[in-house]
C-alpha cells in the first residue's frame, strides 16, 4: 500500500472549526480598514525573482536562504512565491502609474511564502493584511498606521501588544554610521558569532537585532544610530512622536529594531506580544522612501506594515469562546416518488430569499431524515412526501418548539416560511 500525501511541512490547513475564527478575524479587519478608508489591491502570488531581490536586500535571510524561486523552463523566466506583498505592491503602483493623481492608500490580504524552519507561530506559508500608503511624506500618516494598529488591537479585544519604534535614518545617514559601526565590529571580531562576522561587512545593520547574547554585548557598546540622524529625519522622528503622545499610544524606542528586510528608511516599528512565545511580532513595518526609485518608478515616498493573521488568530482564540455559527433556517427532506425533484425547486426558492437550507441528499428513513435535521441545528424541518407533491404544498415542522406541525402552500411559500420563523422566535 502507498503511503498517504501529506500537506507540505508549514503548510497548513485551517479546518472548518478553525476557519470560523479566520472568518470573523477577516470580517474584523477589513471592517476596521474600510474605517480608515484603504482600497482593496490584488497582486499575483508569483513574481520575478529579480523583484524581491532588489526591494527587499540581497543580504538578509529572506533573500539569502527562505524563497521558493525556481526558473520556468518554458519562458526562461526566473520566479518566486511572494514571501512579503511590499515589493509586488510597489511594482504594481509603477507599472500601473497609480499615483498619477495622487497618494493612494491601500490594502492587501493573502498567503505568502518563506522557507523558515517551522514553529509555533512560524510557518512557511502563512498570512497577512498588508497596508501601505504610498505618496506621503509626512510622520502624519507614519502616526495614521500606527494610531490604526493600536485602534484594531481594541476592536478585537487584545490586550498587551506593545509598541517597539525605532529610527533608521535615511540612507546617506546609515552609510555614515555603518562606517562607525563596521570599525566597532571588526574591533571586537573575536566576540561575535560566524553569522556576525559574515553580516559584518555584507549587512552590519542586522548585527544589531542578533540574539546572541555575547554579540548584543557588543552590539550594547556601539555607537547609536541616532546620534548620526540629519535635522529632517529628527524632526521627522519628533513629529510622529509629538503625533502618538497626542493620541495617548505608548512605546518603547528599540535602537536596535532594524527590520528584517533592507527597503526601510526612518521610521521602524513592531507590535509585540509577550504570549506567544519565541514568535510574538504580531505586526511590522515602516517607512520605505527609496523603494520606488530602487524598482525603476518615479521617487515617491511610502511607508506601510503587515500584520500577522496566524499569530494574531493564535491571541484571540487563547481562552475566548468560538464565534457563533449560523445553523441553516431549515432542513428539508423528502420521501416518495417524484418528491426529490419537487423538493430542489422548493430549496432554491426559499435560498432565493435568502434563507439557508440544507436539502438532505443520501436518501434514508423518514425518521433518519429527521435525526440529520435536529442535528443540523436548523430551527424547522421542511417535510416533502408525496401527499404534499399532490396537494402542492410543504410540511413544517418546528424543530426547537412545542408547535404542531403543518401545511404551507408551496406557491406562497416565501412568505409563509418568513411568518413561521416570526413564530419560532417569539
Ligand atoms: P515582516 O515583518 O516580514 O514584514 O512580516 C510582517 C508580519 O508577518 C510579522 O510581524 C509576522 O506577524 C508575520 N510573519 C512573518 N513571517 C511569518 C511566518 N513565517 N509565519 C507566520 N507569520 C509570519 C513584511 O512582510 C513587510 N512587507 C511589512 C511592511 C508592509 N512593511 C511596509 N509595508
């Protein structure tokens, strides 16, 4: 006997009792960004491998180790599944000129894909609601995204998810201090770890977020990339502060929080919760002005964050009680001759008007029938045998109280089954 297929490590179905939670999570979410008046955006889940190269850093992990690219032999085409929806957003926005009459804000939602060793709260395929602004400049729509993280945490109930911010400076600043960091590193070489000392030269700045105790020591005595920041990336640093003080957000500022993927300029931020475990970063992002240059586009100013669906569902199932299901209004069953046919037209009228009906399909007993409609939870039993077909009407039973059972006409059928659930509920 051959062995079972099983589904792909850190891939993961969500079963029906788990989709529940998704399917209010996602209700949620897009709820709270129509609040904030975001468009809806699709891009493919394929891209050029040339394009995540470019936006997101040829030195970080993402790029380096956890993409699933492979050449298309039948177009010589080098592709890979998204591992992050920025970069394809970005090159969406130039390849459709969508700025041409002005900043957009936009969202986006779906699965993405990175080879990371899988864990709890880590998988290889996982999901985001991705949201970026693009075309504005100012630390006001940095304070937008970040005031609109605090509100969603609020609406779903989550407590506890704190605020890590950071500056990065703009590109010119970082290269400045990456000279003054690189001489710091290589002075205290023989204290860093392989990983380190490899970063050290390719990428220094994300020798900063090592884990590695020994490495943080010497990352603790390095010189701070804030004290290099020009008069315009400060004041744009006081301003989203001077804007998240008047909306009663607290922070911490995390000089080490580099991000994991190298289009970031000035403001960086991660929300945080401590009860997940190793993998607590619910949400992640900032500020990405040179991205439109470095993919070709016009210069246009950006900034946006994704937050983690996995991770933020594991919160909010922690100890709540399952959203509530919707039973079906009615389960409809037949018996006899010429009844089945009867029944699906009388099924599709009733769905018509938007009622929820389960037709029984698989045949059996009356009573068997009867067993399945209790126990879809359907609040009446619509009954078609063959006396109904001849007299042309239905049998309704109520299923959760003491009524009698009896006739509809099925020609009035809609609007007898509206007064019958009338009943049901009073
Ligand atoms: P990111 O920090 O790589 O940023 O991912 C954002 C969030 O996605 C993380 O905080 C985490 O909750 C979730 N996530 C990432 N990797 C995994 C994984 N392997 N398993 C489960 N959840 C994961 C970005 O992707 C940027 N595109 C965010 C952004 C948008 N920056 C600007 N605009």
């Amino acid at each position: 006997m051959s062995a079972n297929i099983q589904a792909v490590r850190g891939m993961n179905d969500i079963l029906p009792d788990e989709a529940v939670w998704w399917r209010d999570f996602e209700a949620r979410v897009e709820s709270w960004l129509e609040r904030y008046a975001y468009r809806n955006i699709r891009m493919p889940l394929v891209e050029h491998t040339q394009l995540f190269r470019r936006a997101i850093g040829e030195v970080t992990d993402i790029v380096e180790k956890e993409m699933y690219s492979w050449r298309d032999e039948l177009n010589g085409e080098d592709l890979t599944l998204r591992p992050e929806g920025t970069a394809s957003c970005v090159r969406a926005a130039i390849e459709h000129n969508l700025l041409y009459d002005g900043p957009k804000r936009l969202w986006y939602a779906g699965a993405m894909y990175r080879h990371e060793r899988p864990q709890k709260g880590r998988y290889r395929q996982f999901h985001q609601y991705g949201v970026e602004a693009l075309g504005l400049e100012g630390p006001d729509i940095d304070a937008e995204h970040i005031v609109m993280c605090a509100a969603l945490w609020r609406d779903l109930g989550l407590e506890g998810i704190r605020l890590e911010l950071n500056t990065i400076g703009s590109a010119e600043e970082r290269a400045r201090y990456r000279a003054d960091l690189v001489r710091h590193l290589e002075a205290n070489a023989g204290r860093l770890d392989a990983d380190a000392r490899r970063r050290m030269h390719a990428n220094p700045l994300r020798v900063l977020d090592s884990k590695n105790p020994m490495v943080q020591e010497v990352v603790a005595r390095a010189p701070a990339l804030m004290g290099y920041l020009g008069e315009e990336s400060t004041s744009h640093f006081d301003g989203l502060r001077r804007l998240l003080a008047a909306a009663g957000v607290p922070y911490t500022i995390n000089p080490r929080l580099v991000r994991g993927l190298d289009y970031y300029n000035r403001t960086v931020f991660e929300w945080i919760s401590d009860a997940l475990g190793a993998q607590g970063t619910v949400c992640g992002g900032g500020r990405y002005d040179g991205l439109f240059a470095q993919l070709g586009g016009k210069p246009a100013p950006a900034t946006g964050f994704a937050i983690g669906n996995e991770r933020l569902i594991a919160l909010l199932r922690d100890g709540a009680r399952a959203p509530a299901i919707r039973p079906p209004d009615a389960y409809l069953l037949s018996h006899g001759d010429g009844t089945q046919e009867y029944a699906l037209t009388l099924a599709e009228a009733l769905r018509g008007a938007g009622y929820a009906i389960v037709q029984h399909a698989g045949g059996g007993s009356l009573k068997a029938q009867m067993r399945k409609a209790d126990a879809s939870g359907a609040w009446a039993a619509l009954i078609v045998g063959t006396d109904e077909v001849r007299d042309g009407e239905v049998s309704l039973k109520f299923l959760r109280k003491a009524e009698p059972q009896y006739r509809i006409a099925r020609a009035g059928v809609v609007a007898a089954f509206a007064d019958a659930l009338q009943k049901a509920r009073t």
